[in-house]
C-alpha cells in the first residue's frame, strides 16, 4: 500500500465502518469466531484485531503484517490485551502458523494486494482447522480498474480478480460457503464466510 492508502485504511472512519457495517454483516454471514483462535492477516495498525477480541470475543489472535512498522503500533494498540493477542511480521504467502492450527483467518480487505493472492489464499486454508472459517471483505477487480483507484492507489497490475473469480478460487481449495457471498456499492466488494470441510468421521470397524 502506498501512503494514501495506508491512512486510509487507519483512519477513524474506516474502524467506523468495519465496527458499524462490516461486522454485522459478516455475522449475518455466518461468522463466528468467539473463543476461538483467530489469525488476521494484513492487521495494520491493530484497529480490526482490536474488534475481533473486543467485539466478537476471539479467545487468541495471532496479527500478522509485513510493515514493521505497522506491527508495533499494533503491539502498543493491543497491549492491554495481554497474551490474548502475538502481533508478528509476517507474509500472507508464509503465515508464521502450523497447519491445521486455528480456528478462523480474517481477511479485512488484504488479499487484493498480494500479487500471488491465490497463494495467500492457500496458506488460509493451510492453517485453518477442518471446519475452520475464511472471513473475508474483498476489493474486487471493478474497484481496482477505477479512476480514484487508478489514481491514488497502488495495487498489482495484474491478475486482478472479480468476486465471482475470488469466490471460485475458494471453491477450488475445497471450501464452501454455507450462505452465498455478497457483493456490495455496485460490485466493488465482495464479502462472505468460507468454511473448510470437516474431517472425516471414521468408518465402522
């Protein structure tokens, strides 16, 4: 992200628009993270991990950003949740996380930046337990191609993906989702709760 965009995602009206419209409507998704274990990846300047310990009850979340920077103003903004939260620098290709280790990823609108996104969403899936959940809000590719984007912003060129696109790459790495994604302000976004499959039971002896 570049500077511009790097204030806009930790200003005060974008943690008012995760807390106000995000969350509610990922809930009414079907996500449910309370009292689990959490990673987020992308987590900035903390203001999403903050609201998934504060707000929706994770037991732990493991904050993973690539800007050292960005991670010790999160270490200094999560402090006083103590060992509830491990902020790291980290890649979203190369979670610092086993597999099968926790319980739900949240993706507040990171995974468009990561040139190799479809690796990003593989490395999720790596580390979510059978029927852990993928949390997403995405930028799409209609977004991307806009002026203000265009202008502004800087994402990756190429391989840009539409939510259609985002929501077939999930189903190809074998998660489903129980109630449909949604699209929202003209398709520029696209936002859901992925499900990994559960492990099998075991047959009769």
């Amino acid at each position: 992200m570049n500077r511009i965009e790097t204030m806009l995602v930790d200003s005060p009206p974008r943690a008012w628009l995760q807390r106000s419209y995000e969350l509610p409507l990922l809930e009414r998704l079907g996500a449910r993270i309370a009292g689990l274990r959490v990673v987020e990846i992308g987590c900035g300047r903390g203001a999403g991990a903050e609201l998934l310990l504060q707000r929706w009850g994770a037991a732990h979340v493991t904050a993973v950003d690539l800007d050292p920077v960005m991670v010790q103003r999160a270490r200094r903004r999560l402090a006083r949740f103590g060992s509830r939260v491990d902020v790291r620098v980290g890649d979203a290709c190369a979670l610092p996380v086993a597999d099968a280790a926790v319980d739900a990823v949240v993706d507040f609108a990171v995974v468009h930046h990561v040139p190799v996104w479809r690796e990003a969403v593989a490395e999720a899936v790596r580390v979510l337990r059978p029927g852990g959940q993928l949390v997403f809000e995405e930028v799409t590719r209609h977004a991307l191609q806009r002026w203000s984007y265009r202008t502004f912003l800087e994402h990756p060129k190429v391989d840009r993906f539409s939510a259609e696109e985002f929501v077939e790459a999930l189903g190809e790495l074998g998660l489903s989702l129980p109630v449909p994604a949604v699209t929202r302000f003209f398709g520029d976004f696209v936002l859901g709760v992925a499900v990994k499959p559960a492990a099998a039971s075991p047959g009769p002896l």
